[in-house]
C-alpha cells in the first residue's frame, strides 16, 4: 500500500538496533528486500514497511544529512541497502513477466491496490489539525493539474515515448518522489507514460544504461528535496496530505483500463480490481493495528 506518513518518532530509531550478529544481519537483508519489493510494486510501500520495521528515521536521516548517519548507523544501512537492491531488481524482474504481455489484468490489479490505500490515507491526513477549506481546495487542486498534465502529455506526445537514457533519469526524478512524499505513487504514473514494463525490465537484467540514470535520478531528488519535503509536512500536514491524494487519485484513473476483450473480460478485471483493494486496505488495517502495539 502507499505509505501513510510516517511520523518523526524517536521510537523508529529506538527500535532499530544495529545488527551484532548473522541472525540479526540476515533478518536485516530480508527487511531491506520487503523494503524494496515495496518501492516496486503499485499500491505497496516500502515507506510503511520502514516504520514497521523500526527503520523509517534512520532511513530518512540517511536521506537528508548522509554523513552524520553513516557514521552512526553503518552496520545498520550496510545489510539494509544490500537487501533492497536485491528486492529492487528480483521485484522488476517480476513485475517485467507480469507487464510483458499488453493485458489489463495486472494493470486492474493494481489500480485496486492503489485505490484501496486511499482510506488509510485518508485517516492519516484527518489524524493532526485540520483546515477543512484549504485541505478540500489542496486536493482538488492537485487532482485537476496532475490530471489537466496528464492529458495534455497524452494529446501532445500521443505516450509513444521510448526508454532512453534521458526518460531512464526523469523516471528517477519521479520515483524519487514517491520514496519521499508519503502516499504519492510513482508506478501509476510510470504505467501511464508506457515506461513501467521497460524499466522493470532493464532493472531486472541489470541495463546499466537504464539504472544508472534511473539511480541518479532517485538520488537527486531524495538528496535534494528530502528535508524540504519533512519540513513541509511538519508545519502543513494536513493540506499537503490532501494534496498527495489528489495526485494519488488523477494519476490512478489515468490507468485504469478501457479496452476489454468482452463482458467477461471485464468483469474479472472489476474483480481484480476488488480484490486488490480489499487487500491493501486490509493491510492498512493491519499497520495501524502493528503502530498501535508498539
């Protein structure tokens, strides 16, 4: 599910010991994977799956002051980072099998996924003060001009756009975003532009040419935009919350399928569709329940 915003709590960090042995190592390896299959697939976070590990402060201090969390969390990043470039690639390789045959049941699926965060997110922006007039006027906002984008990008370049280097590093820039902005879904848009498939691709055969810019991409703007992004939700959480689910939204009904083989074909899309909602929204039930426990 996309990520509820995770709050700045001294507990993540607290609850993130440094691994000491290989049990604990291992266990690193296997969240950082989760972590990254996360990044990977629509309608699941990775950021969510930080804050259930434990590890959400330290990966976002990582983000905006580098250096001072290296040095104090090292053997905690080394296992992580290596089990999220390992989820990163085995998840693309995955998500390319799905998308590799221009079908609307994977797509149907993930639009459900997609939608189905929307409560939870919904519930985290109404969870601090509220401005009921800005927060309504910031959502419907952000809904008309990433959709008013949206479609002139498809009136204008008719989304016959090819996976070159440069698409490889604007694709980074907008996955960045995702890693930092709680809620926003990157996938959907990549989907939109015809990009997803090629990129999980080159991801999963390791495409130097596609996953360096894609890297360099996603490090400038984590690096760059990081603390702004923090700052902006601590002093306005809840219009910029609203605002995440109107992009949420416009970006997702750009996806949703048209073309349909026939009744049947539609109808067990409508149900994929069900299904993956009922599923992140029950994992959204799920976290809620894990935050309230710690």
């Amino acid at each position: 599910m996309q990520s509820n915003r995770p709050e700045s709590r001294a507990e993540d960090t607290k609850t993130a010991p440094v691994p000491k042995s290989p049990a604990l190592m291992l266990m690193r390896v296997l969240q950082g994977a989760l972590i990254g299959g996360g990044a990977i697939l629509p309608g699941v976070s990775g950021g969510v799956l930080a804050v259930v590990f434990g590890i959400y402060r330290p990966m976002m201090e990582l983000l905006s002051h580098p250096v001072r969390a290296l040095r104090k969390n090292l053997w905690l990043f080394i296992p992580i980072i290596i089990g999220v470039a390992i989820g990163f690639v085995g998840f693309a390789r995955l998500m390319a099998l799905l998308f590799a045959e221009d079908s609307p049941y994977p797509i149907s699926l993930f639009v459900g996924l997609i939608l189905g965060t929307i409560p939870s997110l919904l519930k985290t922006a109404r969870s601090k003060e509220r401005h009921p007039k800005a927060d309504i006027l910031a959502l419907c906002l952000a809904f008309a001009l990433l959709l008013g984008f949206l479609l002139l990008m498809r009136l204008t370049t008719g989304l016959s756009i090819g996976l070159t280097p440069l698409w490889a590093l604007i694709s980074g820039v907008i996955w960045g975003f995702s890693l930092i902005v709680p809620g926003l879904s990157s996938s959907s848009i990549l989907i939109f532009l015809g990009l997803y498939q090629g990129i999980m691709d080159d991801v999963g055969r390791l495409q130097f040419s596609t996953v360096i810019p894609l890297l360099l991409g996603i490090a400038a703007v984590a690096l760059l935009f990081a603390r702004l992004v923090d700052s902006l939700f601590e002093k306005h959480f809840s219009v910029a919350s609203h605002a995440i689910i109107g992009l949420v939204l416009a970006s997702t009904i750009m996806i949703i399928p048209t073309a349909y083989a026939g009744p049947g074909q539609a109808l067990l899309c409508l149900l994929l569709a069900a299904d993956g909602f009922a599923a992140a929204w029950y994992l959204g039930v799920w976290g809620e329940k894990y935050e309230a426990q710690r």
